[in-house]
C-alpha cells in the first residue's frame, strides 16, 4: 500500500458529511464522509467550507481542524487539497465538481444525485476526464457486502435467468432514486427505456421555469416507473414520500428470487417442497452477512487507490450520470403523459432540482 498521506478537505458540514457518526442508533461506524477520512490512515482532513459559521465551528471541534471557509473556492485557492468530498445539495454539486477539477484536486467524492441535469453531468464527466480527475459518486451499496454478495449470486445463476425486480423507495426520483437505478444498473446492466409517471404528495406547489440557458427547471418529486433493460429484465420502482422509511429489492429469476435493502438480504432457490409431493417451491437459504467491512472506508480506500492506479474505480462520473439519466427519464416521460424514453436521451434541457 502507499505511503503517500492525502489532504481532504470537505464542502458542506452537514448530515452526510460528519453528523451522521453522532447517531447513537446507528450501528455501522464510520457513517459519513470525514468519519471514513478519520479512519483513514492515507488522509488527514485539513480543510473544510461551509456557508454555516455554527456547522464548521462544531466540525472543527471534533476533527481538530483548523483550516475553515465560507466560501469554497478561497479553500481550494489557499489549500490546495488533494481529495475533496461534495456534500452540499445536487444544484451546487456540477460548480463545485467543475471548480475543484480545475484547481487540480485528483480525487472527488461526489454526493448523489451526481447533478441535477445532464448537461452538467456531460461536462463534468468530460473535465474530469481532461484533468485525470478520479470521481466516485455516493452510491454506497456498491461497497456493501451484501449487494456485491447479491451480484455475484446473480452472475452465477444462482436464481437462474433474472426475470423481473421490484423495487419500493421512500424519497424522490432523483434524490434517493438515482439510489436505485443505480443498484439495477450495478446488477444488471444498462437500461434500454424508461416509462414513468410523477407523484407529488407534498404540500409545495409543483413549479416549472426556463432558465437564461433555455434549461427547463421542475422539482424532485416521487412517482414510480417502469424499466426495460438490455439485458431483458423488466424493474418495476416505486418511490414516494412515506410515514417510514424503506430501501428495498425483490429480484425473481426462472430458478429462485433474492430479497434485498437496508439490512435486508434473503436468497430463495427452487426446491421439491417438503409438504407436497412432485411440487417445486422456493425455499430460503441460509446467509451469513459479511460485517468485516465497513461501507465507507471501502469507498475512501477504493478513491485513493483508483487515484494511484491500484483499483478500478466502483462508482464512476459515468455510473452517476447513467442513474441520473434513469431518474431524468421518469420526469420527461411524465411530461409526456407517460410516453416511453429512449436511452440514452436526446432531449439534454431538463434540470430537476434536488436536495
């Protein structure tokens, strides 16, 4: 392993980025951003800008830094980090991303959704590639255990040919949806087309506008969808705002079904039933989760190393434009009154704006 200690320095001192490990009901430690840093023996977090005094005080106070910043781009002028982390909201990520390759940062890890349009997400793909900017976008369970554990049953055919996945969501399309196209997409390749219909069930009036640029500009809402994928898997998703929380899969192959989401993971195979003779059913296997890795330093770890060229990177620029693509598709085929969207898009005007 290098030697070489990398300087981090985080935007936006919120949830995602440090607060999250001050929950005492969450088990899974480190949770956030700069608790992966901290646990992190190549990165010390020498910097931090928030537009929040009280946010960077308290930041400061348990990651004793020093180095602190109203405004981001005195941080990444003065401080020169090597590593940043984008933790403030999917409309200030594309400047962010854009100013940080450009002031020579070699690895960003990126909040999700990755952008709020594709046009951003085109033009920091294309900047990092320019630079030899590393990103890895937030889609976490590509580090997780259990679905690389889910992946691997399905590449082997242990559910026989993956026929359909349904998947419930508590959120917004692009805000925690881009969440789950991404895990499809991680299992079973790229998408072919998307169906989708919006649903509102919050108290805010829903809003259209046209920027300087000609962007259509609307809000991230719920809704649910309907996905083809190229390699003939049919996934239904439904997202909207709920009186609890759920993140769940239920994938069903010719030959058995997996169950998956937030500490959830069950795999049936086709077996004779033990109660009726000449009759196949699904019966469940026994699974031991994996608690030898934590999520967020794996994610930390695997930047630096696709950094230095050790390790491909698990969650590229292009993976976060391809579920924000999925996620943009839904609110363009609403528009349309459900019309089925060809992927890729064509029609690159649509801006959704997302926490």
């Amino acid at each position: 392993m290098s030697s070489k200690r990398y300087r981090a320095a985080v935007i936006g001192c919120g949830r995602v980025a440090w607060l999250l490990d001050n929950d005492p009901l969450i088990p899974e430690k480190p949770c956030s951003h700069a608790g992966a840093y901290q646990a992190c023996e190549r990165v010390e977090i020498s910097a931090a800008a928030d537009c929040r005094s009280d946010r960077l005080h308290d930041f400061a106070q348990q990651y004793h830094v020093e180095n602190l910043y109203h405004d981001y781009e005195e941080m990444l002028k003065k401080e020169k980090p090597d590593i940043v982390s984008i933790c403030a909201y999917a409309n200030e990520r594309y400047r962010m991303v854009c100013d940080c390759i450009r002031a020579g940062v070699k690895g960003i890890w990126c909040e999700k959704a990755f952008a709020a349009s594709l046009r951003e997400a085109d033009e920091m793909v294309s900047l990092s590639d320019q630079y030899g900017a590393e990103i890895i976008v937030s889609h976490m369970r590509r580090w997780d255990p259990d679905y690389q554990r889910a992946k691997k049953l399905i590449a082997e055919g242990a559910i026989g040919e993956p026929i359909s996945a349904v998947c419930h969501f508590s959120g917004s399309m692009l805000h925690t949806g881009t969440h789950a196209f991404d895990v499809l997409r991680y299992f079973f390749g790229d998408a072919d087309w998307v169906e989708g219909h919006l649903e509102d069930n919050s108290s805010i009036s829903h809003h259209n506008a046209f920027d300087s640029a000609d962007q259509l500009i609307t809000r991230d809402v719920g809704g649910y969808a309907l996905i083809y994928f190229k390699s003939g898997l049919y996934a239904t998703v439904h997202g909207d705002s709920k009186g609890y929380f759920i993140f769940e899969f239920d994938i069903i192959g010719s030959e058995g079904r997996i169950k998956i989401g937030n500490r959830l993971l069950e795999v049936y195979c086709a077996r004779e039933s033990p109660t009726e003779s000449g009759l196949i059913e699904l019966q469940r296997q026994e699974v031991v989760a994996d608690k030898s890795k934590n999520i967020w330093t794996e994610a930390a770890n695997n930047l630096l190393d696709a950094i230095e060229g050790r390790a491909s990177n698990m969650s590229t620029a292009e993976d976060g434009r391809a579920a924000l693509e999925i996620a943009l598709a839904v609110h363009q085929s609403d528009r349309n009154s459900g019309e089925r969207v060809l992927l890729p898009m064509e029609d690159k005007t649509l801006k959704v704006l997302s926490r």
